[in-house]
C-alpha cells in the first residue's frame, strides 16, 4: 500500500493536481506491482509565505503564482 507525499507551493489548479495524482498512480501501479486502489497520493499545499529556500521567503523570491508561471513572472519584473 505506498503512500505518495506531494509538497508544492499552494495555488495549483484543481485540473494539474488531477493529472500529477493520476500519473503518479500510474508509475506506482506498473513500477512496484500494486493494484491503482492501493496507491494512495497526498497533496501538501503550501502558502509561499510559509516555503522557503536559500534563506528567502518563495513569497519574496518568486512572487504570486505556482510553479512556472510564478517563476517567470518574477523574473520579467527584475
């Protein structure tokens, strides 16, 4: 029965949190042998405001969004 912890940065649409959680089912089923029932996903979501990495705040570092879009945004402001 493997359990898969996500932790990402909150603000995901519910339509990528969909297709990361059916994938991830997927390799767990054809890699460790296991019936999709058994494969259970957990998504930690986080407020940028409470992630951090190098010493900065993902709030400060990348700016509002998530993953990709986040990232870009903040770099066409610098």
């Amino acid at each position: 029965m493997p359990v898969i912890t996500i932790q990402m940065a909150k603000g995901r649409a519910r339509s990528v949190k969909r297709r990361i959680v059916k994938e991830l089912t997927a390799v767990a089923v054809r890699n460790l042998d296991v019936r999709p029932e058994w494969v259970t996903v957990l998504l930690d979501e986080y407020p940028r405001d409470n992630w951090a990495t190098a010493g900065l705040l993902h709030s400060d570092k990348f700016g509002k969004g998530s993953g990709r879009r986040g990232t870009r945004a903040k770099a066409k402001a610098r």
